[in-house]
C-alpha cells in the first residue's frame, strides 16, 4: 500500500512534500539529479494578492537568475522544466514572460546550463474565458515552455493522445488506400491545448486566484515521467501539480509561502489521495449546443449586425434565432 500522508518536511524517502516556506529553502535541501519533472506556474510579479506591491519585472528576472540554477541542479538527466507563463502587463504594455525565461537561460546563466536546457516546445494554452479588452485583442493565452535536461529523454506520447475530430478518415490514395489513416489511440494533442481556464464557475475553482487546470500538470507529467517519478512545484499555489501527481500515481514534493493557500493546497491533495477531489477530465472542448437558448443569437443582436437571412441559415440559426 503506497503512503497516503502528507509530509511537511522534506526527506528524500517521503511520497508526497508540502514545505510551508520559501521555495529556496526547500529546494537547498534536494538532491542533486533526484527530479523528474518541475512544472510550475510563477508569480508574474503584477501586484497579485500573494505578491509583494514592490515587486516588478526586475523582481523576476532576479527570481529566475536565482531559481532556474537549482532547478537544473535538482533535474534528473533526461528530466523536464516546465513553466507556464503569462504575460506582464505594465502601462498597458505586454511583455512576454516566456521571451524573459529564455533570454535568461540563453544569455545571463553558465554555458551549462545554456547548453544543457533543450527547448522541446512552446505550448499555447488557449481558453475561451478572461478580461475583455476595448482597446486591444482580449487576451486568451499563455504559453508553456517545456525543457529537457540533455539531449535524451523519454516521451510517452500514447498516454496523452486526444480524439480525432474526424477518427473515420482514410487514406484516399496509394498503397495504404482505403484503410483507416488515424493513430487507434488518438492524435497528438499538439502544441496549441485548448483547455478551459479555473474562472468562478469551474469544478477545480478555489479560493486562489490564479490556479493552472489540473489537465494541464497532468499532461506533461503523464507524457514525460515514469510510473513513481518525482514532481516538484516550487509555486504550488492551490496545489494543482500536487493533485495532477497524485491522480497520475507519481510522487509529489511542493512548496507554499502563503499559509491561507498551503491549506488549500494540503486539503486538495488529501482530497486527491482519498479519491474525493473533483477535477475537470482532459476532455475536449465541446462546441456550443445552437439548440440550447443561450447559444441562440438574439433578435437584438441580429438587428444591430443586420444579418440576412440567407447567413442566418448557413450557421444554422433560423429567421429570429428561433429553430
Ligand atoms: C501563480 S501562483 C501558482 C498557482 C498554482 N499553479 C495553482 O494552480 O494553484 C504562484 C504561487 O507561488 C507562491 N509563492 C510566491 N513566492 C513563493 C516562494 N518564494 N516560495 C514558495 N511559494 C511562493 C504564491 O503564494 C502563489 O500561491
């Protein structure tokens, strides 16, 4: 029977870590070449409830000079770096967080580190909920960067495949005419996951304002660690990666400064250890029902647009968005 508790301080035989503390002192404390996968989501340094007002750009940049080192020290060889970064946004303009990252690993750490951090991909997170801008393209992204320490590494891409849009496809030409042309298992999810984000009314929502989903840990840990692999997040937040982990049957070390958030974080894992915790599956997002009357263009909408009739029809509305 695997350990079911929830340790507080570290030691390498533990299953499952939540350090109360800075990130720092927790990562000190690691073993060099111990790690499967980091997977995080930083602090963007904006002025979020978590944050110190003070901190801004140079705050970051400091941070990851700082942390990224550790983070590769504690990488098994043919482990990951993950890092799900937004953008920081400041007087209006956005900076891109993940441009920072890799200028730092490219120009301001040792050449081992530059030469030992392979980028694999950058992938677009994209969801259908956020700000509305009047003044710029409302922002529905993030981006993931994902790292190898070296050049070998294992990818297990049949535990992450998605459902074909068109799974009945077949070759219409050459030797393989007529037969099935998709993978049994699914596609490849791609570099672009469209993926809901944890607004109000989400399953996963909790009192922590910038939660990542659950899917989006669980991906790269399934994809890119071993069955009982270790996970770290030195950010753990609401304790997203620490679920995912622990879902997915690896074992999780994770670190929380703030204590009204590490108790969240712990509940959720007990949570995920007994069975309990509620999670969005990775399935896809559905298009909207055009029965449904939400779904339905009103006649107010239809009069400001003027839609003909003729167009009304071809996305499948009806005359008065009445079916
Ligand atoms: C962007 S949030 C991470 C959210 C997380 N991915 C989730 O799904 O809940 C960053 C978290 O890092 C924590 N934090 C900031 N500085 C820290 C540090 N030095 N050590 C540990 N945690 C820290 C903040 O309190 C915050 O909860």
């Amino acid at each position: 029977m695997p350990e079911s508790k929830i340790h507080t301080r570290y030691k390498p035989e533990n299953r499952f870590t939540l350090y109360k503390g800075d990130c720092f002192k927790l990562l000190e404390k690691i073993e060099p070449n111990s790690v499967d996968l980091v997977v995080t989501s930083p602090p963007y340094c904006m002025g979020k409830s978590y944050e110190d007002p003070k901190d801004d750009l140079t705050t970051f940049i400091k941070q990851h000079i700082r942390l990224i080192p550790e983070v590769y020290r504690i990488l098994n060889p043919g482990g990951s770096m993950c890092w799900q970064i937004g953008y920081h946004v400041k007087n209006s303009t956005v900076l891109p967080l993940d441009y920072i990252i890799y200028d730092i690993i490219n120009r301001q750490l040792s050449d081992e580190i530059r030469d030992g951090l392979v980028l694999r991909n950058r992938i677009v997170w994209t969801f259908g909920h956020g700000l509305n801008s009047s003044k710029r393209f409302s922002g529905r992204h993030e981006i993931i960067l994902w790292y190898t320490k070296g050049s070998e590494y294992d990818f297990d891409l049949d535990s992450v495949r998605v459902p074909q849009k068109y799974p009945g496809k077949r070759h219409y030409k050459g030797e393989k005419k007529g037969e099935l042309s998709g993978n049994p298992l699914g596609k490849n999810p791609s570099d672009v996951w469209d993926v809901p984000n944890v607004k109000a009314n989400h399953i996963e929502k909790t009192e922590h304002p910038c939660q990542f989903p659950v899917v989006i840990p669980q991906r790269l840990i399934k994809s890119l660690t071993p069955q009982n692999g270790i996970v770290l997040d030195p950010f753990a937040g609401s304790g997203t990666s620490g679920v995912a982990a622990i879902i997915e049957k690896r074992r999780f070390i994770g670190s929380e400064l703030s204590p009204e958030y590490y108790a969240i974080a712990k509940k959720r894992m007990d949570n995920a250890i007994s069975g309990e915790v509620s999670y969005r599956e990775d399935t896809p997002v559905i298009e909207p029902d055009l029965k449904t009357a939400v779904a339905r263009l009103p006649d107010e909408f239809i009069a400001v647009r003027k839609l003909d009739e003729s167009y009304q029809r071809a996305i499948g509305l009806g005359i008065g968005g009445k079916q």
